[in-house]
C-alpha cells in the first residue's frame, strides 16, 4: 500500500481499509506481548501538533511512536509561537525545516491538516479537523468492531446523537459504508445534516426505529463547543430521548456491543450502566485499538521513501 499522507477516508480503500487492519492487528499482539519495535522507526522524527485538546489521540499518537522507535515530539501549540500570532503555515514550515518526518495534525478547521500536506515534505496525519474527518478513529473504531464480530461487512450499525458536528461519525460513515455495512444515524433532526442520507445511511429520529436489529450502536458526544446556537432544550432533555440506557439498548440485537470515541458525558449521551458494562461495552477496547492502529498508520507511511533519501 503506498500512501502519502492519511488525510481522511476518502482516501482509502476497502483493501487499503483491510491491509491497515490487518498490520493492525499485529501491533496489538506486539503491544500486549509488552514488546515494542523500535528499529522500525529509527532515526525518524514525529511531531504531534495539536491545535485542539485531546486525550486518547495525542497519548496514542506519542506511544505509538514511541514504541516504534520514532524521536517524539509533543509541541504545545498555547507555549509554541503560534500564541504571538505565527501562522498555521509558518508553524508548519518552521518543523518542516527540522527535517520531521511525520506531522499529526489536529486543527479546529476542516482542511488544515491537507493544507498543510501540500506546503511541507512530512508525511501528514489527520488527526481531526473541525467537522470534517478523524481517519483513525474510524480505523481503530473498524478494528474493534472486526475482533468481536468477526467481520467489517454486512452488519447494522447504528450511530447515534450529534451526528452533525462530529469528524468521528463522518468518517465512520465513510468507512463502514465503503466496507459493505448498513448505517443508521440516529438523532433529532437539528444535530443531523439534511444531505447526509446521498452517503448511503438511513436517518432515524426516534432510537427504537434505529436501534431495531443493530449489532453494534455508537454513542457520540454533543459538540458544544462546535455548536453556534442552541440545538438541544437541555443535556436532561437529550438523555430522555437519545441517551444510550440500559433500557433503549434492549431495542437492539441482544448481542448489540456499544461503543463511544470519548471523551464521554456520561448522563448525557450515554447512561454509566451501559458505558461500563462489562461485555457489551467496547469503550475500553476502542482505546487500546487506537495505539495498534496508529503503529499500523506509522509504519505504513514511513514506508515512503524519505524526503531526502
Ligand atoms: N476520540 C478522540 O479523538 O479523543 P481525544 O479528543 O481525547 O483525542
């Protein structure tokens, strides 16, 4: 597989989608055999540069790095420069000009990190920009899914809440589509975009009409702070009707298996009860996923050829 940068999905394929998962899985066993692989990263420079907060991302990010032997850098974007006014592009020259090899990218605006892919010779990860797209977390969320259910086709999945302002669920929607599964968005009608049914998904209002029959349901948080008005009456109110409970997971297949990117408010958008099950939910899962797949996500771009040979 020969990949440049891994800006979003649509870049993808399904058998680019299946390699990615299938090296994946490899760096699980590494991760859980507690070895690492440091000579394949060797010599190579990642520097994380994150414009917005994160937790699992950039620690997965670090750690996979880490563990393949890259040099890692965490730039704190509020103590870098940009806090006296120098310029995405500026910023991203200046590492540029230190001989990074990989650059992750997170950045309040959609397009920022292939921008950025266009002006500098470091291989370009996105890892979540604005409302556009969160690669990995598609492809960590695809891993989990595959170990438990066998396979990334053919099975109902149902995603639920803020549909509208969340990378995550763009590209889940990008992802398991594309890989022949059928996609439920669930939500009251202001947090779901009129133009979202021409990506193949069908739209749901009510949870008991989209959770019928789903083998796996996927809770996201509402983006408040992506949100220019008010969208929901109140967090109480979003909990009645779209809250993932105990008791509206009964609506889904009895083996449905939950799932949640985080961070997560719990009371919210999901119920503890059901984010800590301890068999259907996936959460925990999903975190340890995020570091196999941004090692797989690693390795394959540093199969490129350096910038300088
Ligand atoms: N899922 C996710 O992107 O989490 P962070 O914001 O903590 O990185």
């Amino acid at each position: 597989m020969h990949l440049r940068h891994l800006l979003g999905i649509q870049g993808l394929n399904p058998v680019s989608v299946t390699a990615m998962l299938d090296l994946a899985e490899n760096y699980v066993l590494l991760n859980r055999s507690g070895k690492t692989q440091r000579d394949l990263l060797r010599g190579r420079t990642l520097i994380n540069l994150f414009f917005e907060d994160s937790t699992r991302t950039r620690t997965s990010f670090e750690l996979a790095g880490k563990r393949l032997g890259a040099d890692v850098i965490n730039m704190s974007v509020s103590t870098s420069s940009v806090s006296k006014g120098e310029t995405l592009l500026d910023t991203a020259a200046t590492l540029n000009a230190m001989n990074c090899d990989l650059l992750v990218v997170r950045h309040n605006q959609s397009g920022a990190p292939a921008l950025l892919a266009q002006k500098v010779d470091a291989a370009v990860i996105n890892a979540g920009d604005g409302m556009h797209e969160h690669p990995t977390q598609a492809l960590l969320d695809a891993l989990t899914i595959r170990r438990h259910k066998g396979r990334i086709a053919g099975l109902t999945i149902a995603i639920c809440g803020d549909i509208a302002h969340s990378r995550v669920a763009r590209s889940n929607l990008l992802l398991l589509t594309m890989m022949g599964n059928f996609v439920r968005v669930i939500g009251p009608p202001t947090l779901i975009p009129a133009e979202i049914a021409a990506l193949g998904v069908t739209v749901h209002h009510e949870m008991q009409e989209g959770l019928d029959g789903a083998d796996i349901v996927m809770a996201l948080r509402l983006q408040k702070e992506r949100m220019t008005k008010g969208l929901v009456p109140s967090a109480r109110e979003f909990f009645a009707f779209y809250g993932l409970s105990a008791e509206k997971l009964t609506f889904a297949k009895p083996d449905a298996l939950v799932m949640h990117p985080g961070p997560m408010n719990r009371g919210v958008e999901i119920d503890s009860e059901v984010a800590d099950h301890p068999t259907r939910s996936l959460i925990k899962e999903q975190v340890e996923m995020g570091v196999a797949v941004r090692m797989a996500v690693l390795d394959t771009l540093a199969r490129r050829p350096r910038w300088n040979g």
